[in-house]
C-alpha cells in the first residue's frame, strides 16, 4: 500500500506540474477552458481522480477556476494590457519573460542594461595587459586551461580572499566560469532535479529564476527587505518544504540594492545548516559601493559547507573576459567540474591570464576608486531627475540599480512599450518576480549611459509615464 500512495502522490504531481507549465507558459491563456479530467486523464494515462486531485489543488492555488456543468478554465488572476500590443519586444517579453528580449532592441536611453558604460571601462589599461600577457605566455592561444581553471589564478584569488576575509580558501575549492550565469547553469544542472523545491528571494536576477526554472525547480519565495530576510518565515519554508538550495543576492542586491546585514546573514547560514539547505550567494557588485564596503559575504560564516558562493568580476573589469570564481565546499566540487566539462571544456585561458594580470595590478584599484565616484554621480543624477515625480524608491549604497514603485495608474507592461517607441528601455518588476506580480514596480539601471544622456532620458521618461496621467 506504501508503494501505491507513492506512486499515485507522484502521478498527482506530474499533473500538477504538466498543467501549471502548460498555463505559465500561456499555451493554455487566461478564460481558456482546459482539457476534461476524462480527456486529460486518457492523454496522460491515469486515473481520472489523479487529475481531479491536481485540478482542485489548481483551483485552491487561483490557477484555475470552475464553471457549473461546464468545466475547468484558466483563472485570471489580473488584466492582460498586453494582448492587443504589435510590439515583438513586450510580446516575447510576456510570452517568454526572458530579459533578454528586451535588450536585443537597441534604444538610445537604456535603462535596461545593468551594465557599466564601456567609456568607464579600463579599455586601454587592458588592451596594454593583453601585450604583456603574450610576452610573459606565447603559447597561450596554443593550449587549453585545466576544466576547473588556471592554477595561477585560482592560486591567486585564494590568496586575495584569504587575505580580504581572513577566511580559508583552497585552491582546489574554487572553480573558474565563463561568468556567473555560466555557475548558475552549473548549479542548477549538478543539484537540482524536476520538482525539487529551491527558495528564492523575491524579487530577484530574471535570469537566475530563468535558470532554475527552466531545470523544473519548484520556486518558494522569501520576501527581501532592507533589514534583510524574515527569518522566522525561510525557518518554517525550510522545515515545510525541504529545499535543495536558497539562492541569494544578498550585497547590492538585483534589483532592489538591499544589503542584507551581518547578523542576518549568520543566522541565515545557521539555519541552512540546521535543515540541510544548500545557500547559493550569488555576489556581482561587491566592489560597486559608494561610501563604506558591504558586510563580508555569506560564505566567510560558514563552517559547515552549506554556502556555494558566486564571486564575478565582469561587471567592473570587462564584460567580455567573461570570468567569475565559484567557491565550493570539495565534496561538491566534482559535480560541478563534470557539467563545465561537458560545456566548455574550460573557461578559454586567454580570458583568464588577461584577468588576472589586471586584477593583481595596482592599476585595478585606481579604476574601482574612480568608477565607483563615476557611479555615484550618475546615481544621483537619477534620483534628482525622478524626484519631481511621486515614484517611491530606497537609495542604494551600492550597484548599479533603482527599484522604483510607479503609481497604480500606470501598468509597467504598457508603459514599456510607449518608452520603446521613444527609444528608452527599462525592466517592468514582474520579470524580476518569480510569481510573475508586482505589477507597480520597474528596474531603472543608471550605470549604462553617460550623464548628459542619462538626464535626457529620463525626463523623456517622466514625460511618457505621465502621459498616463493626463
């Protein structure tokens, strides 16, 4: 009988899940009526109670809803704006929530990009280090690196964090990527099956949730503040749902810009030790802060190996060296370095020589010194120029980001695709929501266009949002 239950709560779960991907990915739109739990239960080969019992938990959860003598149909939780809109961006935007579609059309205000504007780079402080790179290695284009990353550089970023947090790091524990999202993918493909429950802060990086969505993750949420996580709640999620991991960004956090405090996070890393729950500290702005350094990472409290931790450097150094460590706990060590075999084969050892020329280089922190003043100003520029409207938002200490609360009377979806014909991205919050809500909220990036063009387009902005007004 054991079996039986077993293998009937599976089946239940199988139509769950078949049924909610079908209605998240709009195969089955809003108002639409779904297959008959006779016809459902023949395609799928199971018991009609089985569907049954996956239909009433869909209705519970407002997935769907019934029609007396009828049936079940796709529930609508809100108004859609954007059914009658011919624009392909905001269409692929809502059909694939994938950030990416909205990059790919070139704007001339990009408040989209999280990314630094190339002129603040250090083009050619790099492009000297690529010389010196080939002189001190000439046969580097001849050669690949190891899969797990150049001895050299692994070598030295132990030793940097050896010496920032005054924490052990082994050389063997830590493995180069071709960026963070690269780790992520390897993250989520090394330990994480279909249906396996993953925490996740909301909101959070769209791509990250792109991830471990697309891997089959059951996504349960922790809300974000600025005092940090509610521990009481990812205590009772991680007793009730058992997760596999907890993934966070937890320093200048996307979006948000919240920095979870010191005593926050070493009760976060106690409680993932308690329940057996992988932390995954996902860290690409620590060196972008504006007066005093953020809290050391999550990892520096961690004594039982419970925090996979994502250190990138793309950012600030050069997006297109592609590199970030992962640190690891060594019994996990090898699950990782199997699926970046099966990748790439290895981060390419030009990108990794080049880097770590620069990154030992006093150059290096002349740059950050600069950038992050660079920065600041154009953060500030930001705020003064939304302070004429009644938008509501915190001010980061840090990164490259606003999360800014538009009125009720302005839907982010619509205004995205009036900003677009103005030639102005930015980031509607229901792509950074793993619930696909928080309709009143946008994702303002001030690190990607020189001041005077920043100032521009922000008041085009103003002037398209308040157009819902009048």
């Amino acid at each position: 009988m054991g079996k039986a239950i077993q293998s009937g709560d599976y089946l239940f779960k199988q139509v769950y899940d078949f049924v909610l991907n079908r209605i998240e990915r709009r195969e089955w739109k809003e108002n639409e009526k779904l297959p008959s739990i006779r016809q459902l239960a023949a395609d799928m080969n199971v018991h009609r109670l089985t569907v049954f019992k996956a239909y009433q938990l869909l209705k519970q959860h407002k997935k769907v809803y019934v029609k007396d003598k009828s049936g079940y149909y796709v529930h609508s939780n809100a108004p859609n704006h954007l059914e009658h809109l011919n624009s392909p961006i905001v269409s692929a935007y809502v059909q694939k929530n994938h950030l990416s579609e909205i990059h790919q059309n070139p704007v001339t205000f990009n408040f989209s990009q999280a990314l630094i504007d190339p002129n603040l780079l250090p083009n050619q402080f790099l492009s000297d280090y690529v010389k010196q790179v080939f002189d001190a290695y000439p046969k580097v284009l001849s050669t690949y690196s190891t899969v797990q990353g150049d001895l050299e550089l692994r070598q030295y970023l132990a030793q940097y964090f050896i010496h920032e947090y005054k924490t052990h790091i082994d050389t063997n524990d830590l493995l180069i990527t071709s960026g963070s999202q690269q780790a992520l993918h390897l993250i989520a493909q090394s330990f994480v099956k279909p249906r396996d429950t993953v925490l996740f802060e909301r909101p959070s990086y769209s791509s990250a949730i792109d991830i471990f969505r697309a891997q089959g993750a059951h996504i349960v949420t922790v809300d974000i503040h600025q005092d940090g996580y509610d521990l009481e709640q990812v205590e009772l999620y991680m007793k009730q749902y058992k997760p596999r991991l907890f993934y966070l960004n937890p320093t200048f956090h996307n979006p948000t810009g919240y920095t979870v405090p010191v005593e926050n996070r070493k009760q976060l890393v106690a409680l993932a030790e308690l329940y057996r729950c992988l932390l995954i500290e996902d860290d690409a702005y620590h060196d972008i802060y504006f007066e005093q350094p953020p809290p050391a990472p999550i990892y520096t409290y961690d004594i039982a190996n419970t925090v996979i931790y994502i250190r990138s450097f793309c950012k600030y150094i050069s997006p297109g060296l592609r590199i970030a460590a992962v640190f690891c706990p060594s019994s996990l060590m090898s699950s990782l370095i199997t699926m970046k075999s099966l990748a790439d084969n290895g981060t390419p050892l030009l990108n990794q020589k080049i880097f770590l020329h620069y990154f030992s280089s006093l150059r290096l922190q002349q740059h950050l010194e600069k950038l992050r003043i660079a920065l600041h100003i154009r953060k500030e520029i930001m705020e003064a120029e939304l302070a004429v409207t009644d938008w509501k938002w915190t001010s980061p200490k840090g990164g490259l980001n606003l999360w800014v609360q538009v009125p009720d009377n302005i839907s982010p979806e619509l205004l995205l695709a009036k900003s677009i014909e103005q030639s102005i991205s930015f980031v509607p919050g229901q792509i950074c929501d793993p619930l696909r809500q928080l309709p009143s909220w946008i994702r303002l990036s001030y690190s990607y266009i020189n001041e005077k063009t920043l100032k521009e387009g922000l008041k085009r902005f103003i002037d398209v949002a308040q157009s819902f007004s009048n």
